[in-house]
C-alpha cells in the first residue's frame, strides 16, 4: 500500500509522517497486500494458445500475477497477450553465462571458461552435458550476453529481462546433490574451479602481480575469490544499465543467499544493480527442511538491507500441498516481499488444489 494513500486512509495528514514512523515501518512489514506470487515457465511450443490460455487462467485464480517465461521470443510473444488480459505480469527468464549448444557463442571458442585443471567447458562440461559456460571477464562476452537480453526488450508488453545462470559453474554442489554424483566436495577440486582463462588470469595477474594458478592452494586465496565475484557483478551491472535504457525491469534467479552463493558459484548478487532478486531457496538441495526458508529468506534480506525486494523461489517437485502453506509463512516470516515456484509443470493437481484453498486468487 502507498505510505500516502494509507495515511489518507487513517484520517493523517502529511504532517503525521513525521511523528508516525514505527508506525508506517510495521504497517510495511505486516502488510500482506502487495506479496506477489510468481511462477517460472518452462516454455513448450508444442501446447496451443488455448490450453495455455487454460493454464494461466488457473494460475490467475491460484493468485499467481508474475510469470517468469522461458523459451524465447516466440513463447513471449503468444503468452504475454493472454497473460495481460488476465492481469498477469512477464518477465522474459532467459540464461546468461551457461550456453549449452549456443552456435554463435561456439563460433568463438576462446569465450568458454577454463577450469584450473586446464579444461575448456566448452569440451569438457562439469556435471551434465548441459554445462558450457562463457567467461564473464572477456568484453566480447560482455557484449554479447548484453545485447542478447537488450534484444528481447522490444517485445510488446513485456515488463523486464529475468536472468539464469548469472554465476560461474557450481564449484561446490548443494551438499543434497553430492550422493547424486558421487562426490563429496569438501574442498574446491580443480576440475570444478573456473576461470583460470588467459583473460581471468592476465588481468588478475595485471591488478595483484602473481598468477592465481602460480599459487599453492588457489582456492584459499581471497583475492582470487573476490576477483571472480567482481567480475560476475561488474557483467550483471553492465546488463542493468542497458536494459533500464530500454525501459524494463531486471530481475535474477540466484542461490539462496549471499554467503552460501559466493561459496558454491561466485554469485555476490547482494552487490547487483537488480529491480529485484529470486533466490532459489530450495531446502531439499540442501538437506534442510521448510523451516530453513525463513533463515535463507532472512539472511538475504538482511544482506541487502532495503537495495531492493526479495522473492523467495520454492522448488514445488519434491514439496507436498501440505507444505505449501508452510513455506509461504516462513517466507513472509523472512521478510520476502514475495515468492516464485519452480515451475509450471509441477502446479497441477492436488498441489494447484492447496493453491486454490488458500484463497490468494481473489
Ligand atoms: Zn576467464
């Protein structure tokens, strides 16, 4: 609620901000007026316009006003008339840095990171076949990660540009995914420890005088750890300013929260010039339960210390209706301003039921 409009409400004047600010201050935190509900949508060209015209109306009547949809500019432009008429807002959730299959990235070999085992991502791909991710560091990366968001921003009705892999490769998993790939990352193993590219290591080398990987144990080097967040943000802000010139909003999917993302994937996304933030607080990554919401959602939001909103993103697969409604009350009890699902696909059913029961469409 405007902070005027509910003044006006009370029968306060003006003057009574001035002597009313716990006042306003907890009628902001209390509020649950503007919590917004989002979804991440994998995009299917294969559906028609009306079994999507199907599934965001029920969307809508789950209360879910924010769709973060993938697939391109196709996918863009058949759900965003559909969704403005149901009062629905899109963001268009595009991938930033890993670029699986990317043919004008792979024109240009020397654009892949390289790890410290001295492996181009580009041939050898860490985890999963999927895994080909560019170096932040180098300008015709910058620019063409730039102007592949920018070029999205003339699509009709489309209200920002949602980043995905904003971050190096994952040099540390989720420790709920070691088992997964018979790991136990304890410590930075070189084969997952990126960049160490002729552009990371120069420039490093030109602004602290020493080659990174002239050092013993480069992952205990603060330096070089700091280098590389820097160089993510300083990509992120890049990105920012551009797609504010055209006029929309910039939002990114990161990891839980500040501490842990800059430990496992280089991602200090506290220091990122974003409208607004969705850290995929997916607790049964981390062997937690729903409780751990509220800690990861809080710890964000006290990182940032008001820069901008936080969403907190739910992994709905392994999460049961029941629990629904309990993830939501420990997000607001972090200080979320509102949260997204992952994804589409997995809101059917008895768990779009549990939507439906709490009453947020109407
Ligand atoms: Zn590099």
């Amino acid at each position: 609620m405007d902070k005027r409009h509910f003044l006006k409400n009370l029968g306060l004047g003006a003057s009574a901000a001035l002597i009313a600010p716990s006042l306003l201050t907890s009628c902001d935190s209390a509020s649950t007026d503007s919590f917004k509900f989002w979804i991440w949508i994998n995009g299917n060209n294969k559906k028609t316009l009306d079994e999507w015209k199907t599934e965001l109306t029920s969307l809508r009547e789950a209360g879910i006003t924010g769709l973060l949809v993938g697939g391109g500019r196709n996918m863009l432009e058949k759900l965003i008339p559909i969704a403005t008429e149901l009062g629905q807002e899109v963001h268009a959730w595009l991938w930033t840095l890993n670029r699986p299959g990317d043919k004008k990235a792979q024109a240009h070999p020397d654009w892949y990171t390289v790890s410290r085992k001295g492996e181009s991502s580009l041939e050898v791909n860490p985890y999963v076949g999927y895994y080909q991710w560019l170096c932040p560091s180098k300008p015709e990366v910058q620019e063409f990660v730039k102007q592949g968001m920018v070029d999205h921003c003339d699509i009709e009705g489309l209200a920002g540009i949602h980043l995905d892999y904003v971050r190096y490769c994952d040099v540390i998993l989720p420790n709920g995914l070691w088992a997964k790939y018979d790991l136990v990352q304890d410590h930075e193993m070189p084969e997952f420890d990126f960049c160490y590219c002729d552009t990371c290591r120069g420039s490093f080398k030109a602004q602290h005088g020493y080659d990174p990987k002239d050092q013993e144990d480069p992952s205990q080097d603060e330096k070089w750890r700091k280098y590389r967040w820097d160089s993510v943000t300083q990509l992120v802000n890049q990105i920012s300013e551009a797609v504010h010139a055209e006029g929309k909003l910039l939002s990114a999917a990161v990891f839980p929260y500040p501490e842990l993302a800059r430990k496992l994937v280089r991602q200090s996304w506290n220091e990122w010039n974003l409208d607004m933030v969705f850290p995929m607080i997916y607790h049964n990554f981390y062997e937690e339960e729903v409780e751990w919401i509220e800690y990861a959602t809080a710890q964000g939001v006290n990182t940032l210390n008001g820069r901008f909103p936080l969403n907190t993103g739910i992994y709905l697969p392994p999460t049961q209706p029941h629990e629904i409604a309990k993830a939501i009350e420990a997000a607001k009890a972090g200080g979320a301003k509102g949260m997204s699902f992952f994804s589409n696909g997995s809101l059917k059913d008895e768990k779009l039921a549990a939507f439906q029961q709490l009453g947020m469409g109407k």
